[in-house]
C-alpha cells in the first residue's frame, strides 16, 4: 500500500525549515522530523492544532480559527498524571502535542532531529493531515502557525499576522 508524508515548508519571520511526516501505512509508526534554523531563542513548545489555516493568504492564526490542540482521545493536560514532557508513552499524550512528547524548542536557535512516534496518525479519523501547526513563542501567547494539506503541488504561503505565521504542508503519497 502506498504511504503518506506531508510537510510544513516553514519561512516565516526568519525561521526557516521544516516539518515533516511520514507513515508507511496506517500499522506503522510515523517518523516526525523538525528541522528549524534561526529560532533566535524565541519559540517553545509546538502542536498540532484541530483546524487548518484557513487560506492562504490568511490573517486568521488565531486559535479562534485553528482552534486547540488535535487530541481526538480527550487526554487531559490539566490532570497531575499528564505528562511535562518527553518519556511516556505516547497514548498519554495529546496526538498533537508534540513538543512534550519529543522535544521543547525551548532555548534553541537551530534543530534537526527525526522521532519515531507511536500515535500520530496520518491516515483515518484521527490524522493530522490537513490540520495546523502551531509554533509558540516562549511567553505562550505569540504563535506561527502552519496548515497540513495531502494535495500535491500546492504552493507554500506566508502571511504574518502580528506574531503568529501561517504557511501549509505540503503532502506527498510515497511508496512504502
Ligand atoms: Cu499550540
């Protein structure tokens, strides 16, 4: 069967990189890389939101649009037992948070690492695809946000709005 990547091209106020996304098949486990220069000690934790950037020309990265984290399970951030960052197993976490499950931004200027994770779907209900990504700022209040879409050759956009940034993954069906 054929497999899924999808990525986000990110260039926006100077950062420039990628997400990428990738599962063989929907039994696979997904390889999740980021790779990200010039964060300038800026940016910390960063999810999968539920909606995907509404256009491309969008001004609308506010989480009114994107709305919250992608967790189709209902894990509960607020209870003691969830997780503060990487070491659990994955089902304790929010599909879409990311950042606690592999790897804080947190005082970082460039990355470039590839996880292996055991709950983040590309295929079915669940997927990311066509959802957001949301970088946030360290003060948890400013956030870039970036959309995944499986559509091919769809071209990468950027618009700035305040500090929140969107842009598009781009997706590709790879052969697995
Ligand atoms: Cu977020």
């Amino acid at each position: 069967m054929s497999g899924k990547e999808v990525r986000a091209v990110v260039n926006m106020a100077g950062i420039m990189g990628y997400f990428n996304f990738r599962q063989a098949s929907p039994f696979d486990v997904t390889q999740f890389s980021v790779n990200l220069t010039n964060l300038a000690l800026k940016v910390g934790p960063y999810h999968v939101h539920h909606f995907p950037v509404p256009s491309v020309r969008s001004t609308q990265c506010s989480n009114d649009n994107v709305g919250g984290h992608w967790n189709p399970f209902g894990a509960n951030t607020s209870s003691s037992t969830y997780p503060a960052g990487p070491g659990s197993t994955h089902d304790m976490y929010e599909i879409g948070d990311l950042s606690a499950k592999h790897m804080s931004l947190n005082n970082s200027d460039a990355v470039d690492m590839t996880f292996t994770d055991f709950n983040l779907p590309l295929f079915g209900k669940n997927s990311i695809v066509g959802r957001s990504v949301v970088i946030h700022q360290n003060d948890g209040v400013k956030e870039h946000a970036t959309s995944a879409d499986e559509s091919e050759n769809q071209t990468s956009t950027l618009s700035n709005l305040s500090s929140r940034l969107c842009q598009y993954i781009q997706g590709t069906h790879v052969n697995s």
